[in-house]
C-alpha cells in the first residue's frame, strides 16, 4: 500500500511597508496584486503633487 505524502499548500499574502522607505512581501496571488497596489500608490502621490 502506497502513502499518499501531503502537499503543503501556499496561501497567497501580501504584507507591503511604506514608512522607511519600502518593504514588500508577498506569495501566491499577492505576486500579482503587489503591482497593481504600487501603481495604485504611485498614481495616488502623482495626483496629490500636480494637484498642489
């Protein structure tokens, strides 16, 4: 009879620092929206400096 071994499964997670300068973390599906929120944040400081 053979053993079925257990697969350890990775939950996605994101864990992003600002203050300091930056520090991100990030597995799974977090690889892919860590992007999208440094876009975000970018485009969110943009806006506040052309805006005064």
């Amino acid at each position: 009879m053979s053993k079925r071994i257990p697969r350890l499964r990775t939950e996605s997670s994101l864990s992003l620092k600002v203050g300091h300068w930056f520090e991100a973390q990030a597995t799974g599906w977090g690889l892919v929206v860590l992007p999208l929120v440094l876009g975000a944040l970018l485009t969110a400081a943009l806006l506040k400096w052309f805006s005064g």
